[in-house]
C-alpha cells in the first residue's frame, strides 16, 4: 500500500449534505478554529500553506482531518481549485465509523503519515 491513494468517497453516498464552492473560493484558512475534517465529494481542492502548493485533492481524497486529532487551529489553507463540494465529517461521525469500521481510522492515518513525511 505505499503510494497508493485510499479512496474515502463512502462518506459522500446519495443523501449526504455536502457543502459547495465555486472554483477560487476558500474553504478554510491557517489558523482557522478546527472541528472537522472533510471528504471531497467532486471537483479538486488545493491544500496550500502561504505561497506553497502542498497537495492538491480529487474526489474521495479527505483533508483537514487534524481537526479530529488535536483540535489545534488549521495548519493550512484550503482552496478550491475547481467548482467543489465537500462533506464535512464531525468528531462524532468520525468517532461512529471508528467503531463500526475500525480499518477507518487506520486509513486515516495512513492519509496523515504519508503528509507527514512529504513535509
């Protein structure tokens, strides 16, 4: 599994409330407060910290998920690059697939170690 992109677009099935954004628009900034993190459901996001690209998201990529690890303030700006929409995954839904789905989490973590080390 080392450079291969998890896919988390389970959490964006028919009937889910995403959140949209025109192509340009941020969707949240560096030390903004942080209390979710988010699936991208279509369209592409830019995760950008100042003037730096860091990664850019496709559908089913997930960013901002330090919000449910240490709700510090937001480490980096994010931006749609396209026209997006995105749902937001609250600690309490982040917590309920944990326990029915414990691979989850794990994927989750996958997603931030991989960041991790490309910093």
């Amino acid at each position: 599994m080392a450079d291969t992109a998890i896919d988390f677009s389970l959490l964006t099935g028919e009937g889910v409330e995403a959140r949209k954004f025109p192509a340009g628009e941020v969707i949240f900034r560096e030390g903004d407060p942080a209390q979710e993190l988010y699936v991208v459901k279509s369209g592409a996001v830019e995760i950008r910290q100042g003037d730096r690209l860091l990664e850019t998201l496709q559908e089913g990529g997930i960013f901002g998920e330090m919000a449910l690890i240490d709700i510090a303030p937001r480490s980096a700006t994010v931006i749609a690059k396209t026209d997006a929409s995105v749902v937001p995954v609250s600690e309490r839904q982040f917590l309920f697939m944990v326990s029915h789905t414990p691979h989850f989490a794990l994927n989750v973590m996958r997603v931030l170690a991989r960041r991790l080390r490309r910093s």
